[in-house]
C-alpha cells in the first residue's frame, strides 16, 4: 500500500522545470543576441533560478507567495532578454510556462513517489526519473506549441490578452496550490497524494484553457 504521505517537491526541481518551460518558448523564436551570448544567459539563469529557489527552501509561508512572484519575473527576465520580442509577448508566454512547469514539477514527483524512487537514496534512480519526466513532458508541448510559433516571435499579444491569461493563470495557480494554504474548503485535499492529484489534473486543465487562448 502506498503511503499517504509524500515529500515536497524539492525547490531544485522546481527551479529545473520553470527554466526548461522557459526553454520552450525561447528555443523556437529569434535570438535578441548571438548564440553564445544566448548559451551564456541560459546557464546564468539556469544557476539564477535554481540558486534562489534552494535559498528561499524554508521561507514561512508568509514569504511564500512573494518568492514564487519574484521566481516568476526571473522567467519572464530569461524570455525576454533572450528572445527579440515585445514585452507583452513575453508577459503571454510566461503565464503559460509558469503553469506549464508547475504541470511538469507536479506529475514527475508523484510518479517518481509512486514508484518510490524520489529519496530513495539512489541518487542515479531520481536524476534519470527528472530527466526522462521533464524531458518528455518538453518534448511534447514543445511540438503542440511550435507549429503556432512565428518565426520572428511577433503575435501581436495586447495588454487585453495578457489579463485575460493571467486571471487564468492564477485561478489555476490557486485552485491548484489551496490544499498547501487550508484543507477547510470544498476543493481542498486532506492526504499527500491526494493534494498531488488535485495540483497535477488542475495544472493540466490550466494548460489545456491557456492552449485554447493562444489558439
């Protein structure tokens, strides 16, 4: 029988899935810069990302929504200055990498806990479970999403567009994340897995909702 309890998702996850959603958006779309300047904001932000997040590991919850806020422009910072792109293009497309890595973080940890490979002490058995998780989940949504890609990058998203996702976006975030805040609402969960669950299939219809409003 499984247990009921399952670990948090390591903030270093974390920080691997917001970049390579981040990648996602970036790779498809003209460079504001030249290869290797672009290779080298990739590492720096990739060490960025993933360096603020362990720091912030153990924040109160008090502190917890202003890191992930601050998590968030570090994205948009990263698409931005790589790509040649209007700022509202960039605001558009990290809303969806924002959902898309929570997606990512969430279904590769509960399987990897399902499976009992997360902390299992074989540290070979949870970096290859990340790789092949997260690179799955890239390879795929970056094929849905690149046939919608102009070259250039330029769709033309307004300030109209970009509230619309955000309102999205974080209903999303917030459905997903409540039994983390309170169990005491009707779509709170009480168990581990059962929290992994709710997070995992909301970030998926939240995906699914932002697909539909760039389409």
């Amino acid at each position: 029988m499984i247990d009921h309890l399952m670990p948090d998702i390591p903030r270093l996850y974390s920080a691997i899935a917001e970049w390579l959603a981040c990648m996602i958006f970036i790779l498809p779309f003209k460079k504001r810069f030249s290869k290797i300047k672009t290779g080298v904001i990739m590492a720096v932000m990739l060490v960025v990302q993933s360096g603020f997040m362990v720091v912030t590991e153990d924040v109160s919850l008090f502190f917890w929504i202003p890191c992930m806020m601050v998590a968030v422009f570090l994205m948009l910072f990263f698409i931005y200055v790589s790509c040649a792109i209007e700022i509202t293009d960039a605001v558009y497309f990290v809303l969806i990498a924002f959902v898309v890595a929570e997606f990512m973080a969430s279904i590769e940890w509960q399987v990897a806990c399902y499976f009992r490979i997360a902390q299992s002490g074989v540290w070979w058995r949870e970096w290859l479970a990340l790789i092949l998780g997260y690179g799955i989940i890239s390879v795929i949504l970056f094929k849905i999403l690149y046939v919608h890609f102009p070259e250039d990058g330029q769709i033309e998203i307004g300030w109209k567009e970009c509230l619309s996702a955000f309102l999205i976006a974080i209903s999303v975030f917030a459905v997903s994340n409540i039994s983390y805040l309170t169990i005491n609402t009707p779509f709170s969960g009480r168990y581990s897995f059962e929290i992994a669950n709710i997070r995992t299939i909301v970030d998926l219809a939240g995906i699914a909702i932002l697909y539909a409003h760039l389409m």
